[in-house]
C-alpha cells in the first residue's frame, strides 16, 4: 500500500474516532458568556506566555 494510501486510511480513521469521541460527550449544560470565553482565553495566553498583541 502507498504511503500516500496509508495517510489517507489513518486520516479516515482519526476522524471517525474524533466523531466516535464527540459523539459521546454528554450534552452541554447552560450557556457560557462571550466575556467567560475570552477570560479562559487570556488566561490560556498568560498560561503559555503569549500576549494579545502577538
């Protein structure tokens, strides 16, 4: 089999697992803020010791 037929096999496959994985999660519950969601992303900047500014 071709490396390239063999990337697309794997390819294939990672996705049905992702799709399998999410598939599984339950139902989200509530909503979350815009503002909640750019907090946690500040914070994962600050975390990594990345700024906004680039």
């Amino acid at each position: 089999m071709s490396a390239l037929v063999q990337a697309a096999l794997a390819d294939a496959l990672q996705r049905r697992a992702i799709d399998s994985w999410l598939g599984n999660l339950p139902a989200p519950r509530g909503g979350v803020s815009h503002a909640a969601v750019l907090d946690a992303i500040d914070a994962a900047r600050s975390e990594l010791g990345d700024s906004a500014d680039g």
